[in-house]
C-alpha cells in the first residue's frame, strides 16, 4: 500500500464535524495523540525503565574494541554496512537487519568521537535536517532518494 492508498482508506474512517474544511479538529486529535506519546516518555524518563544512549554506546564501544580490536577500521566497518545493506535489500522488512546498520554506523562514529560528542552531533544533526528545505516527497517514487535542497 502506498501513502496515497493510505490516505484514502484513513478518509474513510475519519468522522468529524465539517469533515474536509474543518482542519482545527483533525489537528487537536493530533495534538493530542502527541500528548500521550509524550507523556509515556516522561514516564520511562521518570521509571527508569528508558534506555541510557549514552552507557548504550559506552557498553557497545567497549564490547565492540574487546572483540574487533582498536582503532578506527573504517575499511572494516563500510565493508560490514555494505554487507548489511545487500541483506536489507533482499529482506527489507527485517528490522534486524536495518538496526545492524545503526550499530555499525555508531559504533564507526565511537571509533572517531567519545559517547558525548555522538549524542551531540546526532542531535545537532537532527535540528539541521529540521531547519532544512526539502521538496515535496509526493513527486518522488518511492525508489529515488529524497535529498534537501541545496
């Protein structure tokens, strides 16, 4: 299914009061739903039962230098995403496989920077890619990579 198949079938179960011209009700849903995500955030934060990113990449790094040894190995590290990214291309419904990419590619970045400077740099990464201009997805297929403009 496609986004636009999604769409049209999401229409169909949306009951509101002036459906299609009234954008107020469908966004305070929206808010809303966002509100309880958040709040289910704020409660891992406040049980502890969240994950420690920072104590994550420390372990993995540590394990990481314990069985693949020191220094940077970068050649070995882009060999392995590569390796990776065939078998994402033969099964890309397998999140096992996506998230060996994520450990790969934060363990390449461990290997250059501590614990800190990554969870910093991802951050500061995210709100560029926020503040950034992109072209509308809905003239891409969905096989062309969506770049932000230059």
């Amino acid at each position: 299914m496609n986004f636009n198949e999604y769409q049209k079938e999401a229409q169909a179960t949306a009951v509101y009061p002036g459906k299609g011209e009234n954008l107020c009700y469908p966004t305070l849903g929206l808010n809303g739903e966002a509100g309880e995500v958040g709040e289910k955030v704020k409660k891992l934060m406040r049980d502890h039962d969240g994950i420690d990113f920072k104590k994550y990449l420390l372990d993995q790094h540590l394990w990481a230098q314990n069985v693949f040894g020191p220094g940077a190995r970068d050649a070995g590290l882009i060999n392995h995403i590569k390796k990776e990214l065939d078998e994402i291309n033969k099964a890309p419904g397998d999140i096992e496989e996506w998230v060996d990419v994520v450990i790969l590619a934060l363990e390449g970045a461990l290997r250059h920077a501590n614990p800190e400077t990554v969870i910093d740099t991802l951050l500061t990464k995210q709100k560029k890619n926020f503040s950034r201009k992109w072209p509308d997805w809905r003239t891409f297929h969905s096989n062309e990579p969506i770049e932000h403009l230059k």
